[in-house]
C-alpha cells in the first residue's frame, strides 16, 4: 500500500527521535561452553598458552552479560557445583585450584559477591576444609590472590551455619587454637591485606562477630584490636582502612543493644586518630560512615534528649558524651537538626 506524501513525512517526523539500534540478550546460551571449559580445566592447566587461551574465552562470554548478569542465575548452581568440585577434592594439585579459583572470580566480577555467595554451598564439613585452605595460603603471593578472595567469601556463608562452634572444637586444632580463634586471625590478617582481600575480609567479620555465640566472647576483643589500628601512627594504611571499615560494617549488621556500648569508645578512638582530617579519601569515607551509624544507635537517645529539653528545659551540657559528639561531627548536629530529619 502506497501512502501519500504528507503521511510519509509526518509519519517519519514522528518516529525519528524514538528509533534506535538497540541490543539486548536473552538467554545465556553459552552455558554450555561454559560448562566445558571447566571440564577441561584438569588437563588444560599445565599448558600455559592453551590455559591462558581458556580464561580469555570465559572472560570474553562472561563480559558479554556484564548488563544482564541475571541471564546467568539459571546455570550458577551447576557452574558453581563444577568449580567447587576440583576445589573440594584433595588430590588436586594447587596449581590447579588456583586456575579453578580464577574462574570463580570471573563470575563473582560480573554476577556480583553477593549473589555468588547465596549460591555457594555451607555445610559444616566445608568449614574445617576452607579454613585450613586459607591458612595454608602465601599471602605475598600476588599471582594467587584470586583464590583467598574466594576462599574468604566462601568462608563468609559457611561461618553463619546455626551451630555453636564451640561445639566443633575436637581435633580440629593447630597450635592448641580454636576453631573460632583461628577465624579470628584470618579476619584480622586479611584485613590488613593491600589487595580485594580486605573487602572479603569485612564481609567475613561482619557476618561472624554478629554471630551470638561469638559476640560476647571474642567482639570486645576485636574492637580493642580496631582501636590499636586506628590509632597507632606506625600502622600501615592498609591496616587502618580494615580496622575502619570492618567497625562501619559491624555498626551496620549488629543489632543496636549489641553494639551500642563500644560506639562512645570507637567514636573517641576516631576524634583523636583526627581521621576527619586525613589526606586518603577512603579513611575519611569510612569515617563519616561510622559517624552516620553511631548516630543511628543514639537516634532514640536524640529524641529523648529533644523532649527532655522541650518539656522540662534541661540543659543539654549534662550529657558530656552528646555534647562531644555533636560538635565533633562535620554537619553540627544539633537536636533541632535531628527534628527536621525526622
């Protein structure tokens, strides 16, 4: 059918503006060759062109879903399944895991740690196995660094099983340590880490300080720990930005009875370490985060204090702590302020 000439015009008038070359997936369709470099991991891994010809060709398909990362949810419990598999088994040399470590964080890259870790599996069998992986690992090994990413996220989901853990403790010990010890450490060497390490780290210490069996028992401990890294001129860093971070996200996921009692004393540790001032923009980032959740834990307390000083008049000069607090933090909270956000 012919349409006049006036039509034509106005009909591509209209739709100029809105046409557009556009590009979207639909399924994952290389699953499957997917799934097959992971089979040939075994024998492919001593060849060090043909491996490093693999890793490029996973990372090439796995970019592609760098937008649609969800195209892939169907097939990452298979994916997941394969790669653990050479992992879990102790006959594999490490040279081996290592590989199958680094494809394992292709796809912890594009599909996000967080939702890999709901797929990774968290039995108790697996605890003793990760952990024993992690402390066998060379740290200043930089080639490696893939596999103690991946063995910390890993640890992060096992360490949240609804066991006590002081029940594991049986002859499972190194150098007459616990098992809760010895998770201890880890976190607190990781944390210490220059590399991605550190973030898995924090995720770990969040997810086990938290725990109930474990908060009252090893928590203050820890938090002094943080308290040293923080203020010591001689600490890296590196070691600060963990301490720092890993108190920001324990403020975050603990319940506010739980850690109310140490925020006065974090908080001072922070005001004279003068990290408000400092030159690295992440130790200020990380500051004002655990300004902001310290805040929350007294955001009660503030509407208190608001009626107190409207109904009675009581001067707020009483209370030393909320009287530092407030002119210590950047934004002059004061309790009219805390009103308005309200």
């Amino acid at each position: 059918m012919v349409l006049p000439g006036n039509s034509m015009s106005d009909s591509l008038d209209d739709t100029s503006e809105g046409v557009g070359l556009g590009c979207c997936l639909i399924l994952f369709t290389e699953w499957k060759q997917v799934l097959g470099l992971i089979d040939e991991l075994p024998e492919s891994y001593t060849n060090e062109s043909f491996s490093e010809k693999s890793y490029e060709q996973l990372k090439y398909i796995l970019n592609q879903y760098t937008e649609q990362p969800h195209l892939i949810d169907p097939y990452l419990c298979e994916i997941l399944e394969k790669i653990l598999c050479i992992v879990r088994d102790p006959t594999k040399p490490s040279q081996l895991k290592h590989k199958a470590f680094s494809y394992l964080f292709l796809i912890i890259n594009v599909r996000g740690y967080k939702v890999v870790l709901q797929n990774l599996p968290h039995e108790v069998s697996d605890l003793e196995k990760v952990l024993k992986m992690l402390e066998e690992q060379n740290e200043s090994d930089h080639d490696s660094w893939e596999t103690r990413y991946c063995l910390l996220l890993w640890l992060s989901i096992i360490v949240i099983i609804p066991f006590d853990m002081r029940k594991l403790d049986g002859t499972m010990h190194i150098e007459c340590k616990t098992t809760l010890q010895r998770l201890v450490d880890v976190v607190m060497k990781y944390l210490s880490s220059g590399d991605a390490c550190r973030d898995m780290a924090t995720v770990l210490a969040t997810r086990l300080f938290t725990r109930s069996d474990v908060k009252e028992s090893h928590l203050p401990n820890f938090l002094s720990w943080v308290k040293l890294k923080i203020s010591d001129e001689k600490a890296t860093r590196w070691e600060r930005l963990g301490a720092m971070s890993s108190i920001a996200a324990i403020f975050k996921a603990a319940r506010r009875e739980d850690a109310q009692q140490f925020v006065e004393d974090i908080f001072e540790c922070l005001k004279k370490s003068k990290c408000k001032s400092d030159t690295l923009r992440l130790t200020r980032k990380y500051y004002m985060k655990i300004v902001q959740r310290a805040g929350y834990y007294y955001f009660f307390f503030y509407l208190c204090i608001f009626f107190l000083y409207e109904n009675m008049r009581v001067s707020l000069t009483h209370y030393s702590f909320l009287t530092v607090f407030i002119s210590s933090v950047p934004c002059k909270l004061t309790v009219y302020n805390v009103c308005i956000v309200i």
